[in-house]
C-alpha cells in the first residue's frame, strides 16, 4: 500500500478545514454589515452538524483578549480536520473492502 491515505481521506480532511472557514467568514461578515441581506441566517443545528467542535465557540462571544478568540478558532478548525480525517478514513476502508468484495474476475477472449 503506498499511499496511506487515500484520496477520499484527503478530500474529506479538507472538507474538514474548509467548512468551519466559511463559516467563520460569513458570521464575520453577517456581523460587519449586519443590515444586508446578502447572507441568510446560519441555523445553530446545522452549524453542530457540520462543525461539531462549534459548540465549543457558542459561548465565546464575550470572550476577553483576541489573542484567545484566535486560538478558540485555530482548534475548531484543526479538530474538525482530525474528526472529518478519521471520518474519510473510515469511509475509504469501507469503500475498499467493498471494491475488493465486488472485484470479479476478467473473461477470456
């Protein structure tokens, strides 16, 4: 086996550091102009459903220095990558064992 993971693994990873990304940059923005109606309302159920270590956040809002909000952020996103990592792991394993259950064996000509 030479790669180790596989492109599903990677794929999910990104998804992994790509959603809590945006929606960071559509609250900040929501909250920049917050009289636009360009953005809709993020649901807090969906945001636990796509970002789980979220929640850690909801209660960030009054939060003292910037030097810690940054760091609250960086660790959602860096955990959300490790959860959806081991969640593309687990996916790709499947998805080989199924291809290797299926593989049938080629007709002679």
């Amino acid at each position: 086996m030479k790669n180790r993971f596989s492109k599903i693994t990677r794929g999910f990873a990104l998804a992994g550091f790509i959603i809590p990304l945006l929606i960071f940059t559509v609250t900040l923005i929501d909250s920049r102009y917050p009289d636009s109606q360009v953005f809709v309302y993020i649901p807090v159920i969906l945001l636990v459903y796509l970002c789980p270590p979220m929640s850690f956040l909801l209660g960030l809002e009054s939060s003292g220095t910037t030097a810690a909000f940054i760091f609250a952020h960086v660790t959602v996103v860096l955990s959300n990558t490790i959860l959806y990592g081991i969640i593309g792991l687990a996916v790709s394993r499947i998805y080989q064992l199924i291809n290797r259950s299926i593989r049938l064996e080629p007709k002679p000509r």
